[in-house]
C-alpha cells in the first residue's frame, strides 16, 4: 500500500467500542465486562439506488443511513458492555408490555424523532428568533445570516464542550481518537500495532464533527437568501433546504478527505479545530479495540478502499 493511500473506511466511536465500516464488511468491537473484546462483524447491503450514487443527491440519504446505522451500533455497544444493566424502569416495563420484541426498535425510532425535533430547535429556530430579537434593536441588514451562522456554531461548540465534561461521553471521545489513529496508521502502510497507532495524530478530515461544522457554513451561504420578513417561514424554508445543504456538504467532505493541498487544508482547519473537543487521547486498551474493529474490514483486494 502507497504512502498517500487515502481509505473509504470510516467508523464512529460507541459505548467502550468502536464500529468500522468498510467497502463490503462492517465491524463493531465492543470491550466487554470480563475484559474481552468481543467483535461482531456484517456484509453491507450492495448500493445500487441511484439516488445514493449521485453527486448532491446521494449526501442526505447516505447521511441518514449513516446516522441509522450508528444508532443502531450505539444500542448494541451498551447492551455487550454491560452499560444497560439493572432494574427495568416503568418505560422499559411498558413497552415490552405492548410492543415486546419490537420495544428496542419503537424506543429507537421515538428517540430518532427527539433527536431530530431538538436538532431542528436547537440549530434553526434559536438562532433564527435570535437574530430576529438583534435587529429590532439593532438592525443587522445584509450581516443577519453571517450572525446566525455565528449563533449556530456558538451552540454546537458550547455543546460538545459541555458533553464532553462528562465521564462517559470523556471515553467515548479516547474511543474516537483511537478510531482516527488506526486509520490514520493503515493509511499510512503501517503494521497495525498498538506502539504504531499511538504515535498517529487523532484529527482526521473526514470526521462526523468536521462534517457537521461544514453543514453550519454551507447552511449560512445557502439560506442567505431566504427571507427574513417572518420568522416562521424562514424556518419552515431553511427545512426545505436541508437536503440542499446537506448534500452540498457531503460533496466537500468527500473532496476533503480525497486531496490534501491548500484549498482542502483551509476548508478541513476549522472542523480539526473542534476535533480538539471530539477526540481524546485513547488508552492503550482502546486502542486494542480499535484495531480488533478494523481488521475484519480491511479489504481483501488491495486499493479497493480508496476514497
């Protein structure tokens, strides 16, 4: 494997775990209570759509299949490494009362829908009620979507630094570093070893965290446009634009991690910037999952994985 090899392998850190996906297998390495690390392994489903092949339009759908997938990832790493252990509560009892063997997936889907509604808040109707707020002060003029977009970021950083106080999110976030290591050491043509993973930076460009600072940018020069004369419906507009937004974004991600040169480095910085949040540094017993997560999907043609 060339020194510049640049791999279509991603993954995304979970409960003392790590998924790695590659071009025909997906893996999740999970440490379990007695020390163990247990791995898991699946074939990807053949892409064959046209809509998850196409430039602009593939992103969002690529996006949600990604956040499925992990999600999905998510609940199996705490269920193998003990994380949900107990005494169920009155909503566990309920749902398997009326939905049984689909309770996780009606859970999973109604936690899907929060995550979703708060997203939309949190990143759409604060900052647009806000800068509504700053002009009949202040008015802002042709600088509204500039402050907006501020707001945004403000309120994405503000929360990954404040999630990241927290123990377990902490662990996830080593788990995050020592899934961008190992890639970064098979990139490199690296025997994967623990000694060669740690010595690898831990900011990679394409990260989810770098990806969903770029959706912030984009989203401020694509909704630029759309009206500010009732704050509703600049709202309910810039919905309608998030595909738009999104799929613009995975294009620039994919850019991004496929060259390195000026132009690729300047739109990577600001997203390796708050990977200084995300990622942590691993432990080396994290670093052995890691690793045990991204052999099994390595490719057994070689080059097959290029980005």
């Amino acid at each position: 494997m060339s020194k510049q090899h640049k791999t279509s392998i991603g993954g995304q850190a979970v409960i003392e775990g790590i998924m790695m996906r590659g071009p025909e297998i997906t893996s999740l390495a999970v440490r379990v209570p007695d020390g163990s690390i247990d791995v898991e392994t699946w074939e990807n489903k053949k892409v064959t759509a046209w809509y998850k092949k196409t430039p602009f339009v593939r992103g969002i759908f690529n996006f949600v299949d990604t956040m499925r997938l992990g999600y999905k990832c998510l609940m199996k790493s705490a269920e193998k490494s003990g994380s949900d252990e107990g005494e169920p509560d009155k909503v566990d009892l309920w749902l398997n009362r009326h939905f049984g063997e689909k309770a996780t997936g009606v859970l999973t889907g109604f936690a899907s829908i929060i995550a979703v509604i708060l997203a939309l808040f949190l990143f759409m109707v604060v900052p647009t009620f806000v800068v509504k707020g700053f002009n009949t002060l202040l008015p802002l003029g042709g600088f509204s979507s500039l402050v907006e977009g501020l707001i945004k970021i403000a309120i994405l950083v503000g929360y990954m630094a404040a999630v990241s106080r927290m123990k377990d999110i902490h662990r996830m976030f080593q788990y995050h570093g020592a899934e961008h290591k190992t890639i970064f050491c098979y990139e490199s043509g690296e025997e994967l070893t623990v000694e060669n993973v740690r010595r690898q930076k831990r900011f990679h460009p394409r990260c989810g965290t770098s990806f969903l600072l770029i959706v912030v940018v984009v989203s401020v020069l694509v909704t630029a446009f759309v009206t500010w004369s009732n704050p509703w419906l600049r709202v309910a507009l810039k919905v309608l634009l998030l595909p738009l937004v999104v799929g613009i974004s995975y294009e620039i991600i994919k850019l991004a991690g496929r060259y390195t040169n000026l132009c690729t480095r300047i739109i990577s910085a600001p997203g390796m910037w708050l990977q200084h949040i995300t990622t942590q540094e691993p432990a080396d017993e994290m670093i052995e999952v890691a690793i045990a997560s991204l052999k099994p999907v390595l490719p057994q043609v070689e080059g097959s994985d290029r980005w």
